[in-house]
C-alpha cells in the first residue's frame, strides 16, 4: 500500500527503451487523480547485475512493478522478489504474446528491442523529423509541396509541438502562421499534394497561453495586440475565413492536448488517403 494517501511508487523495467511501459502506465494512472506515480524508469535492463540494482530500489521503496522483460530468468527473479516484498507485479507484453502465440501458432523469437530496429520506417521517421525541422514555422515555402501534411494556424495552436509530433509518426509536417497583414506564401494556397488542415482555439484561450508565453520569457510591456482581446479575436476570424476560402479543415485544438491533436490530424489524413486514386 502507499506510504502516503498522495502518491504511491511505480517502477517501470524494461530490457529496451520503455517507451511502452510508460505511455501505459501514464496512461491509467492518469485516471486516479487523487494520487501521483513516483515514477522509478529502468530501461536496458538485460543482466543479472542490472537487475539487482533494481530490485534493491524496489525493496527501498516498494509499490506497483510493470515490466517489459523477454529474458525468462529476469522475469522468474523479478516475479519472486515481488512476491517476497508483497509487491504487485505485471507484464505489460506477457499477456498480449500469449494471445498472439495461441492465435498463430507459433512461438516469438524473443528479439529485445525488436520494434527498434533500424527499418525502413524507421529511416522513414528520421526522414520526416529532418523534413520538418527544416520547414517550420513558415520556413522554406517552396518545399510544402513535398510534406505529407501542413498546418496552419495563428500563433499558439501548438502548430510545431504537433508537427514534431506527426514526424515521430512518419508523417512529413510542415507548418505555416496565419499572420493578419502578412500576405500568405503563394505556395500555400496552391498546395495539390499535402493534406492543409488550420488548427484554431478560442481567443480566451490563446490570451491566457499567450500571457503565460510571454511571463516564461520574461517580456515586459510592449507587446499589447499580441494578448489584447480585440486583436486576438480578429486573428481567430482572419484565419477562419482563410481557411474557409480553401475548403482546409478546421480542428479545434482549445481542449486537446496534442496527441489529441495529432490522433485527429491522422485520422483526417489517413481518410484522405484511402478517398484518393492510386497514383
């Protein structure tokens, strides 16, 4: 049980990165919002010395071990001590390779790491990070035709934040401000290729990130119209009636965090893909 009623230990092991174990645990301990994980993260770990330092860790400060180990006597050690210290212990992959292994019939290879390998998506990942480092925030116009996916949008719409994070996907992002006053790239509006969707938020919203953009950065005065609401509000309505004019997608992105963000800018994409002829 926790020590304290507002936290609790989580210790995350793994034998590769642990990208999986923590985007699950986050995942649900995210439902209990009366408590916080203290996150203990063990990547690499792939011996019977590395092990070790974890298990003291977990006996200094017990609570919930998730694991994604394929080594069975790094599982079997992990698994007693757990139940020694009665401590609550999971995998995270066991169950789902017992489901794959009953339906196809046949046994994994017990590669660690194996979703990392230096594929052709993996390749295609970089390519897409490198692609939309070099075009964003308007950067190199004359390379949208080549994106995947363009984004536009007034400052603060988390444009580059979920360009990178397309990228991480595969997903070639470029992204381009909505700036009144500022005649928009001729390339833009002449895009065949990539998927243009217009990111917006309500001007309440794009106030407050805006204020707190500038108190981070230490901004004194001076930068009025940039958080004024009048200002704002006819930001939001330039960039409405632009993409309007274009027939681009509009997704709200007031309340959604930018995986939510990106989850909905794939799914646009993804239909789009499957509506257009093979070329």
């Amino acid at each position: 049980m926790p020590t304290s009623s507002n936290y609790f230990h989580l210790h995350l092991v793994s034998d590769s990165t642990g990208e999986t174990l923590i985007t699950v645990a986050r995942a649900v301990a995210a439902q209990y919002a009366n408590v916080t994980p203290v996150e203990h993260v063990y990547p690499l770990v792939r011996s019977q010395k590395q092990l070790d330092r974890v298990l003291d860790e977990i006996e200094e400060a017990p609570g919930i071990v998730l694991f994604t180990l394929l080594e069975k006597d790094l599982v079997s050690r992990l698994e007693d001590k757990c139940k020694e210290i009665n401590v609550p212990s999971l995998s995270i992959i066991g169950p789902v390779m017992q489901l794959f292994e009953a339906y196809l019939g046949a046994a994994t290879t017990g590669r660690v790491g194996a979703q990392h390998v230096l594929n052709a998506e993996y390749f295609k990942r970089i390519d897409a990070l490198n692609y939309t480092m070099i075009h964003d925030d308007g950067q190199h116009v004359e390379g949208l035709e080549e994106a995947d996916v363009v984004l536009v949008g007034v400052s603060r719409t988390s444009k580059t934040p979920t360009s990178i994070y397309l990228a991480n996907r595969g997903i070639r992002t470029a992204n381009v401000p909505l700036v009144p006053g500022i005649p928009v790239p001729a390339q833009l509006e002449t895009l065949t290729r990539p998927l243009v969707v217009s990111l917006h938020a309500t001007p309440e919203r794009l106030i407050q990130i805006r204020q707190n953009r500038l108190l981070s950065m230490g901004a004194e005065s001076g930068s009025e119209n940039y958080t004024d609401r009048q200002s704002v509000t006819e930001e939001v309505a330039f960039a409405r009636k632009l993409s309007a004019k274009h027939d681009w997608p509009l997704l709200d992105v007031t309340r959604r965090s930018i995986e939510e963000t990106a989850a909905a800018i794939m799914k646009l994409y993804s239909d789009r893909q499957r509506s257009r002829p093979s070329e």
